[in-house]
C-alpha cells in the first residue's frame, strides 16, 4: 500500500534531480524515509541513479504513476 510520504518521495524524484529533504535532514535520514525509499526501489518505482545528483531517478513505470495521479481528475 503506498502512503502519502511513498508518493511525496516518489513525486520527488519524478520533478526534483536533488537530494529528497536536503534541507530537513531529521527527515530525509528518518527510519520511514530511508524505508519507504527503499520500497519504491524494489517496486520498481525509482532507480539509484550515480549519474543524478539526487541519487535516484523514476523509472518509467514511477513516471507512468505520477503522471496517472496527475491526470486524475477532482471534483473542486
């Protein structure tokens, strides 16, 4: 099940080649963090990515889901 933090990371990488957190290490370094980053990689979400000064990168598939989420439409 992904979370709200899942999708933040995950938004994060899709928009942002920085640091997730960088300026809130408490956070970025946080037990949840570390995990919920580690369970994007292994669905295939993101990527670790040497070449990104982040550090990881969305995959195709990542890039396909938030750009799903984005396309959903509200009622407002």
């Amino acid at each position: 099940m992904l979370t709200p933090l899942h999708i933040q990371i995950l938004l994060h990488y899709y928009a942002i080649a920085e640091p997730y957190a960088k300026d809130k290490p408490a956070h970025a370094n946080s037990i949840a963090t570390i995990t919920y980053t580690q369970q994007l990689v292994q669905h295939g979400l993101i990527y670790r990515n040497e070449d990104s000064p982040s550090g990881y990168s969305s995959t195709t598939c990542g890039e396909a889901f938030i750009e799903r989420l984005l396309a959903t439409p509200i009622a407002l």
